[in-house]
C-alpha cells in the first residue's frame, strides 16, 4: 500500500455553500479523514474587510464536524483566498491524501500540511515571522514526506492581517507594528510569510536580507510560495504540494513562474511538461485532466506592463489586488479555457515583481493522449 | 494620388495627456487636418459619472485648435471609452486619411466618420435611437467610401446616456424615459446603438424586432458594432473601418466575434489572416506590425462562463463592466503581447451574449515576414 | 404578571461576533427563550453580494441554539441590515419579551414577530409581495397583542432580493421576474414590502394601487415600515413595534418621519415626546436613556437635496444606499450623540421620496429627569 | 476707500460646470479682477485618481482667461477638494476682494493667497513640506493685510501627492519618497502642510517636532488648517482666511474645532458668537446669511468614535476619506440645513484625531435680527 493524493474542484454558489463537499462525503467520493487542506477562492473583495473567507471556513468546518473529530476538524488547512474578479468562478479545491495498493509508480503528487503557533502580531511583517513560516513549511513537507526542497512544486500559506483592532492591542502594551495601514499589513504578511517559504525551500538564504527587505526588495522572491492574508486567523495554515516517489497515483504537478500578469508562455511549456498539447488554448478534450491551477497575481511596483503605464497602483476605487486578479485569471483563463481557476491576489515576493508563481494539477489518465490509448478513466 | 488610412497609438500619461498628439502633429508625423477620429482608452470608471472622457475630449479639442478651423475640430469624432481596468494601458488611437502617390496596391484599410443630430433622451434605448444610428452609420460609410456592408469590419459609436438631471428634463416636460437608472441607461444606449448599426449593415432588418428587444433579446447582435455610452454629449460620433479598393496604403483590417471572454480562437484566426504566424503569445517581432486592437467585453447575463458561475453581475461594489474589462484585457492581452490595447465595456447586442466583436488593424509592412523579405519599414 | 418588552443593544467586533450575546445570556441579562427578534448592522456592503448578514445570522442561531429547541431558534426574526458606513457602528438589538409582575403601568414598548412563507421570486416587486407581507404584519401584530393600526410605531421588514440564479431559476420555467438587475431587486423587494406594510396599517389601500406604482409612485408610502432586503432569505421576516396597555415596563417608542436626509427637527419632537430635552445633540447624561435609534434613508429621486443637486445617483463607485446611509449616520449621528445606530438603506415606499421614518426606543426610567427624581436605575 | 472681501456660492452641474462663474462675470455680479481663490468640491472620488479636480481647474481658467492676463489667471489659487460622497453639493466658493466707500466699519472679513515653489518629491511628507508651506502661510497673511496670526481664521491649502510616477521619477535619481502608497502620500502631503500652517500661526514651534512625527503624532495639530492633496499641481496654493480692520463690508468669518465627526456643538456656538440663533437647525431665514462653511473630515485612528468600533479604516471598498465626508457631511448639513457646504477629508493634523477645524463665513446684513431691524439686503 502506497500514499496517494487527491484533489477535487467543487464550484460553490455562495460563500457558505458546501453542499458540493457534503455531497461527495456522502457519496464516498472524498473521504473527509483523508483531507489535508481545503483551498477556496471565495467572492469577498479580499481585502481587510472580507468576511467572506471566515465564513467559508465556518460553513467547512461545520461540514467536516459530522465525520471528524474536533481535533481533526482544525487540523485540516483551510486557505480561503477572496476576491473572484473578472469570470474567476468561486470554488473549493479539496487536497487530501488516501491510499492505494498501486504501489510503484511514482512518482506523484504529494500533500502535507501544518499550522504554525498565533503570530504575535507585532511580529507581521517582521523576521519573526520569516522564521515562524520557514519553520511551519519544513513541517508540512516532513508531513508530506518530501525530503528534498527541489521536488516541491507549490506551497500555500494563509496568513493573518492587521486590523485597527490589532493594532491597538499591540500598542496599548507599549509595542509597535510594522505598519498602521491595514490594507498594506497584508502585503507585508503576505511577504515575510513567503520569504519564509523561500527560506525553507533554500531558494534565499535567511542571512541573506535583514527586515527592511521585507515588502521592499523584490529581487527577493520565492518561485513557489502563495500566501493569503485573511482577517480570520492568527496564526498560519501552511500546504505543501510537491512530487514524492514514496506517493503514488495519477496525479502530477508542475509549476512555472510568470514574469508578469500575462507572461503565459511559462505556464504553457509547464502544462507541456506534464503532457498537455496546449496549442493554443487548451482543447475541450483537454480540459478534464487539468485539476487545478493555482497563481498569484500583482499589479508590479513600476505602474507599467512591458513599458506600458497601467493604472492600478493609482486606482483609489479598486484596490490593485482586485484589478490584477481579475487580469490574470483572464489571462490564465484563455489559456487554459475556463475561469474555475485559483488566482490570488498580492504576490509580494512571490515571483518577480508583478509577476508570480503558477502551479498545475495534472491527472494523468485523463490526458487526451493516455485515454486514447488506455480509455477514459473511471 | 489615392486615400490612405493612417493610425497612430499614442499613450496617455493622464487624461488631458495630449502631448504626444502635439509632438507626434509638431514633428509632422501626424497631418492634423487628416483625421478622422480619435479613440481613446481613459481612465475612469467607465461608466456614468467618469469625468475622464470629457476632460480628454476638452484637451484634444484645446490641442487641434490651433491647426484647424473650429468646425473642422468638432467634426473630428472622439470616441473616448472610460476603463483601464487591469493592466490595460491609457491610450489615444489616431485615425485619419492622407493622400498617396502609391495608388492601387489595394484594398486597405478605409475610415470615415459621421455626427449624428443630437437624440431627444426620451428616445434613448427605445427605436428612434436604433433609427437614427443606422443613419449616422450610412454617413460614415459613404464618408469612407465603403458602398457594400460587407466590407465593413468595425463601426464604433460613441452614445449618449441618461442622468438624474437629463431623465428631470424629459420628466418635467410629461415624456417618459426607458430607463430611470442611470447606469442602465448606458446599456440601453449601448443597445440601442449597436441595433443601429446592424440594421446599417444588413446583419438584422429593421422591421424583425420591436421595441422591448433593445436590451432584452440577446439573440439580435452585430459582429462589428462597438459602442461607448458617455455622459459628454447629447448625440452619437461615428465611426466605420473596412477594407476599400479605393484607398491604400499598408494598412489592413480584419475582425473576430469571440463568444465569451475568453474565447480567444477566433482572433488568433483573424490575426493569422492578417499575416500573422500567432503561435501562441505574438511574439517580440510581431507586435509592432499590430498597429490596434479594439474590443468589447460584458459579463454575459447568464452570470456563467462555459458553465461555471462567476459573481460580476452580483458584485455591488465593482460594476460589472469593469469586471469584464479587466478580465478580457487579460485574456486578449495574454495573446497579443501587450495591455496598450482598446477594450470596452458594455456589449450590449455587440457579439453574442457573453462575448463581442474585435477588430485588428495591422501594417503589413512590419510583419516579421514582409520585414525579413524586404526589410524594416521606413 | 404582565408581559414586558427588553430591548439590549449589543456591539459586534465582526459580522459572527456575538461574544456579546453569549455573555448576556450566560450572565442572565438576556432569558434567550423570550427574545422575538434581533436586529443588527453588519458591516458589509449592503448590497446584493454582502455575505455579512447570512453569516451573522448563522453565528447568532449557533450561539440561541444551546438554549433554544430547534424551532424556536428559527423563529426569531434576524434582520440583518447590512452598511455601517460613515461611522455607524455595528451592533446587534435584541428585542424580546419576558413577564413582570409591574402590571399596570402601561401602555408601553409591545413586540411581535412573524415570518411569512418563502415568496414565488417572481411575484418578488410585485402585488403578490404586496399581499404576503400584509398578512405577515397582521400575524405580526396579533403576536404583540396590539389591535390597532395606529398603536403600531415601527414594522421591520427583512425581505429577499434576486440573485443571477434565482432569474436563472423563474426564467428557466417560463416565468418572468420583475427586472432583471440584481441591484434594483433589492428595491422592488423594499418597496413591496413596504406597501404591504401600509396596508396593513391601514396608510393606504391595496386596492387604491396598482402593481406598476411599486417602485415608481413615490407619494406612496408608509410612516412606519423600513424593509432590508438579503441574499440570505427566500420569505419574510417582520417585526411589529408598538405601544399597548397590555405590556408593562419602562420602555416606550415614538416615530417620526423625516422629509429627507437633514431633516432632524421632527426626531428631535420625538424625543422630547418621549421625555428627553433634546436641546441640541443629546447630552452624555440623556444618552444612555435612548436605547435604540431606527431609521432608513435614501438618496431621493430628484438628485437634489433641497434644490441643491447631489451625487448619490450619478455614483458608479459607491451605491446611493451607502452615501445615503453614511449621511443619514452624521445628520441622525449628531442628534443623538453617537453612531451606534441602526440606519438602513433603500427607503422605497418608506416616508416621503428621499426621506424615511425614525422609531427610537427609550428607556423613561434612565431619562436624566426621572433619574434626579428617582434615582438612577438598578 | 477701503478693501472688501467677496464670498459667492456657484452651483457646478459638473466639474467642468462653470456657468455659474461666467454668468456672474457677466452681470457684473462678480469683478474677474478680484478673484483670489477659487475653492470647489468636485464629485470625484477626492483620493489619488480623481480627475475632476483638475477638469474643474481648466474650466474655471479657461473662464477667466477673456478677463485676465495669463499671468493673473495663474496667480488665482484654484483650491479643488475632491468628493461629494453624501448629499453634499459640488460647488465653487469664489473669494475675492474689491473696494468699499464704506470704511471704517471694520473688523471683516480679509482674503489674501499665495502659491509656493513647486514641492520637490522627496521633500513630501518631510520637513521640506513643512517649510515650504509655512513661509507660503506667511506670503498669503501678507497678501491679507493680517498680521496677527491670531486675526486667521482658516488656512487652505492645496497640496500634492505622489503617484505610482512620481515616485520613481524621485527614484530613478536614487532619491527615496516618504512613502510609496500613493494614497498614503495624499495623507502625508495634507499633514505636512498642515503642520507647516501651525508653524506660521504660532500653534506649534518648528523645532519642537521631528520629521517621524508627521503623519504619526495626532497630538500635533492646527485648528485653523485645512488641506486638500490632488494630482494635478506640484506645488502649494494656499488662502488665508482672517478678520481685519484694514478690511471693510458685511462679512465675517469665525471658526471652531470639531473634536469627532458629530461634535456639532462648538459649530453651533461659532454661527451664535457670528450671530445666528441656531437653535436646532438653522431656520430658513437664517441659512442666506451663511456663505460658506469650510471643514474637514477624518476617521480617526483609533477605530472608534465616542468608544464605539466604526467601520472606516478597515474599509477595502471605500476609502475612510469618502466614509468621513459624507458622515460629516450628514452631521453639519443637519445642523446648517443644506448640503452645500465643503467638507474636505483627510484632516491629518487639522484639528484633534478624528475632528477638525471648521469656518465660518456670514454675511452680516443677511442675519434674520438685522433683516428685521434694517429690511434686507440689496
């Protein structure tokens, strides 16, 4: 008996809508003790004040309760990345490990996860919480048993925020924030939580920067980190997705990274490398076999795209997050020829600056050219 | 000596930015007495109270002033589209006519432009709207040269919209408007104007629809209309492109109908059909030869993509118009290379609900192709 | 023994924040078993995709259902009304009803709750609406004991909306809804609602209408209905407040209509009505008298202000019902001497066009008068 | 012969709207000659992208240029703050000074302008900024005729701000800005400037703050400044308001700090010590005699007005700015009886965290006691 990953795409119609999820519970196609993370792009504006992400996680949580154990119910990762912008669809993406007497032929896709401690909040931002992330990713990829930072492929952090009552209760005890301005804490969350990925998965070494780096050098990046910032946690909820011989199973993942919102060519030589024609968009027949795609997306610090002005950074009616997310999903969307795609928004040191790092999901038997040969899968 | 079109993009660095259209009229690169039309991508938001298309309009008019007679600037049609959503980049499209001596090397690319009188408002989004377009259309063709419908591939209109104090006006005097919400009334103008324009055309006739189909029956739609509502005038600016014998010159125009927003096929098609390879992104040598795009995009009132939900149509916070902006900017700028491009919102009866017409104006000198066979144009 | 009506005003950190609820039922402050309805400002958008109001009511029923079977916890009314723009502070009001044995004392503050069966979505704007919600204030009223209409100070109406799926889901069957925008639903279904409000209050007759008035006839309307329409029910939720000598107790509500969105002379007559000298803004000693403010605001159809023109109309941004309630908040705001009030938007049919009604609650035993004559309450 | 101050109201249909004003010189209500400042609420959204500001700014130039030199069209301070959120009505006050025969009847009201060199970037939000500003308060007190800081009453300014731009034209140069945030530098800009019309008033000494105080120290502040940041200029226009005996005529100015947004009282005592009744609302008859009511907005850092949570700073929608004028829109309009009145937002060191300054403008002959007592005015 062998490890093996799982990932389903459930559409949501509202923020609390889980019926998708308890509907696959009760049919035996997810087995809720499997689950290791649920990663859903809910349709708040987020930002500060989008209660669309706690909201998901309580109806989730509320799901799960039935079949798990308390302690099993927090122990699951629930990343909920909000703002759908553009065509982007709301949904969940559930990731979850079983096992299976197909032994042998890896490898294949890989999950794990953790939890950090609370962040004291006048840490964010800041080398602590560098150190706290890089730590927390080392555990999920223990939990994931992926040895060799090389083979992961993707590595979701969801982070906490600055709210003004955060603020305050740092500064009432004499301490101080990174930042007052709650939008821009999640920016530096954001950032030092993927520096820490970076950290662990020794594409910078921790020596390397001091703190001031931190939401202003953007040749520091990590080609594999994602990170949310939400309102609704304290502490970091950390998925690591990765290749493993020790899994096994149809599924595959790869990633690439864009140099900018529409900087597809990378991703299409990504979705080659897992066996996709991918001339063009990607054909109907094509489509099935690609499970997820997850990206980030950012409007890039110099207002411009290829030399050319853009107004995202100027727009005080639509945060920048919101237009860069709706941009890239049309980008990515033409690509692959749907939007239930995951493109979160703020990329700080997440990839090149205004760019950002893709991953893709590949169930290998559903490959137009393996079903050709072997038949659809069951 | 035969007609010959001329387009220029000229990026804005702000709404009143004319100063490339003063550089680019003082270095002699532009003949101001030649053009036609000016298309502008400005930076507001789109819809009703953006102030940015009649401040661009206000500068452009101040720059033409004084190299031409105050008729000869109102006559110009400035069709300026509010919304830079995404990365897409602020930008004047200079069109016009110039003479040549190289005569006959025909068909090219053909404009003209046509005023319509201004639009009692309780007409608007009603038949005498749709009426009064068709009109305008058939004066801008014959202003073009253009006899046969078939040879048009892009007739943009810039329409009127209601607000508070213009539905008090009709109001006050007993009439009745068709819309009492502002922000529709843009869709209806939109609507009504794109009819107009199909009945000009030969796409629909006149008689084969009533009244209550303007904005209701998504099944009536031109392939080559674009329409702009702005609240900065009372009646439509017109404007046609085609392909006429009579004019030459480099320059050639094609058009696509894109299904959804991302439905980004047919335009590579049209591309190719322009001379360009297309294979995927177009690449570093071939986008100079794209000398223009000009899109709309719409949320599609079904409120799905290809059967998965998005939010666009229940978001209160951003309109809709600009979801979709941004979100087709993505998809079309992931395929041609660049965001400098002309995406509208609002694509009422233009293209088939969800989607919309875009048309490609390409010199065929700078094709990659043609400038290794005969080098670099002058 | 006589029944007595409680009303606590409870502030909220987040929309599921009901820490303050737990702790006045754990503390006895609040008997959950004789609570009607709860009232609440959620800080959401207020609009069609403002999920702060579902999941405030969610965390409300988890935090009744300890104490509460599981019908009882669903027949509390929950009146979510989303919008704390300006400063308006959100809050929870818990209103309900328990026994004293201070018979006799009356009139004062009575409570009654209703809900209606879900609503056809198309007879949502229509009279169908109309006749459901009239019956649901009678039902309404026959739970608060009262008989007669003009005892009534305030009905509190939270009514559905349509979403792009509920169109989707009456047009797949043939039917048709009564407009098409997400948006305008919310104020067809507020104004049917309140219509049927009137009517059952006897303000006006149902036959002296007809279904085209809903939503345009605005010298129809009610002095004491305020409706909130939401995402998150598919029926009716309404609660009566009045005065009767069947109830005991120190609360009393008066109700005043404002012209429009300065109009604060006639709140001021209601307070002094109720007791309160009300000589400018209240001051620090009256305020902990007013228990509750109740009031609903909207930006009127004329664009103007007292002949001044405003922007709230002509506003693609920002939803007229967040710059009216946001403006309500300050004018009403500096009356009373704080913004923890509840001002809902969209006053379609309730008080005069641009205006609305105001029902405030007093405690008389805390009103600085009766307290240096009696001493301050226990 | 003695000079006299002007103070008229002008209604703006739109931010380019300048009728009004052309009107007024036409009939000779008001001499072009005598313009010193032109203060205007314009509908835009008053943050970074707002382009009505400057949209209004051509127009009214483009009005005075038939009557002035272009010298003297440049000399006028063209004062545009951003955003009508609320009812509050876009305006432009225009104030000027002419000559009297009526000498002696002094203290009036006295009006004096200056413009500064324009603000290198890197200087913005700095001490450079305080400076700047402080020797442009003392030219225009100067220009006033009002040596006694004491005499001032209100200080605007006009500011700038850096955008996405700006910030790397400082950059480039291996400078650094004070933030990269554009909207954040709109804050920055407003509170330097503020503090540097401190400076000039006596409020606060020069050397007793250093340059991280600005922006951070809420203690810091002018009870007379009120700033306005806007993308169209790089420099500072600044008009000073105060009471002279060298000035003649029926206008007096007063002011008053507001401590929060619904701190209305210290208004109320400012209009009774100028010599209205003010009880309650300002009746009909009274409000003629009021020309101009000047004041700013904020949120106040601490999350809470009077201990109650808002909502404004943890707003991803809506920016605080917008949030706080229409709140306090709503507060004084209510206490004056209109909405035409300027409320600026952003009130960094202008009056108490979360307050700030208001004035006053009356026409003395207008008042209700003087009409009875000597008929009304011309």
């Amino acid at each position: 008996m062998a490890r093996t990953a799982f990932v389903h795409r459930i559409a949501a119609a509202a923020p609390d809508d889980v019926s998708g999820l308890t509907d696959a519970i009760a049919s035996g196609t997810i087995d809720p003790r499997g689950i290791v993370a649920i990663l859903g792009k809910t349709e708040g504006n987020g930002n500060v004040n989008d209660f669309t992400r706690a909201f998901a996680v309580r109806a989730l949580k509320d799901a799960l309760r039935p079949h798990l154990s308390p302690e099993a119910v927090e122990t699951v990762s629930y990343v909920m990345s909000g703002g759908t912008e553009g065509a982007m669809s709301p949904h969940f993406l559930v990731l979850g490990s079983g096992e299976t007497a197909d032994a042998g032929a890896g490898p294949a896709l890989a999950v794990g996860g953790a939890h950090t401690p609370a962040l004291p909040f006048d840490e964010l931002g800041r080398l602590g919480q560098v150190r706290l992330v890089a730590e927390g990713v080392r555990a999920a990829m223990a939990h994931a048993g992926i040895d060799d930072p090389a083979d992961v492929h993707f590595v979701q952090i969801k982070c906490p925020l600055l709210t003004a009552e955060r603020i305050t209760s740092v500064e009432v005890r004499g301490g101080s924030v990174a930042t007052r301005d709650t939008l821009k804490s999640m920016g530096l969350s954001r950032g030092a939580s993927s520096l820490g990925a970076a950290v662990a998965l020794g594409e910078i070494a921790l020596e390397s920067f001091d703190e001031a780096a931190i939401g202003r050098d953007a040749s520091l990046w990590s080609g594999r980190a994602s990170a949310s910032a939400g309102v609704e946690l304290a502490n970091h909820e950390i998925v690591v997705l990765g290749m493993s011989r020790d899994w096994s199973g149809p599924l595959a993942i790869d990633h690439a990274v864009m140099a900018d919102g529409i900087d597809v060519e990378p991703v299409r030589a990504a979705l080659r490398r897992l066996g996709f024609d991918a001339d063009g968009q990607l054909s109907p027949s094509e489509r099935p076999a690609l499970m997820a795609l997850l990206a980030k997306a950012e409007a890039g610090t110099s207002g411009r795209l290829r030399g050319l002005r853009h107004t995202m950074l100027d727009d005080s009616d639509i945060s920048s997050t919101r237009h860069a997310r709706a941009f890239v999903a049309g980008s990515l969307g033409a690509l692959v020829g749907h939007a239930g795609i995951y493109v979160s928004g703020g990329a700080e040191h997440q990839g090149p600056d205004g760019g950002g790092p893709v991953a893709l999901i590949a169930d290998r038997r559903r490959l137009p050219s393996l079903v050709a040969a072997e038949g659809s899968p069951s």
